[in-house]
C-alpha cells in the first residue's frame, strides 16, 4: 500500500492512501493539532468529503478502527501520533 506525505506550508501534513480498490482516503493534521480526515471522490481527486476531528476523536477513531494503543504527540509536519 502505498502512503503519499505532502507538507501542506503554514497548514500541516496531508497524509494519503490508496486502497486495494483505488480509492483515497487521508488525514490532514494540522500545525494546531486538528485533523480532517478526507475521503477523495473516485471519479474527481480534486473533490472530497471533509470531517473534522480533535485529538480525543481521532484517537477514539483510530481505536475503532482496531488500533489497541494510541499515544498522542502535538502535530507537526514531521512528527504524527505514534501507534503502537
């Protein structure tokens, strides 16, 4: 699977994959430590669907998507949150 990072200046990091079925789905973190997670329409990559999340949410979502342990670290465009 392949995973795009894009330093996104004055924002954050954007970070994409690409599906088994080619689709896109990413996290965009931002320097003040908000995400969006950002799902991108098959049929245009310049249009997608926007959710917003805090640090507590993210870390809730990344539980249920069966990540057992999340450590929450501040957000810059070289460092993410750590999952063990």
């Amino acid at each position: 699977m392949y995973v795009e990072h894009v330093a996104l200046p004055g924002i954050g990091l954007r970070q994409v994959i690409t599906t088994d079925d080619d689709q896109h789905v990413g996290v965009v973190c931002h320097h003040n430590g908000r995400r969006d997670l950002v799902v991108y329409r098959p049929d245009d990559p310049d249009a997608a669907l926007s959710v917003t999340l805090t640090r507590r949410e993210a870390a809730t979502l990344a539980r249920l998507l069966g990540l057992v342990e999340v450590e929450e670290t501040d957000c810059a465009c070289h460092r993410q949150p750590a999952v063990r």
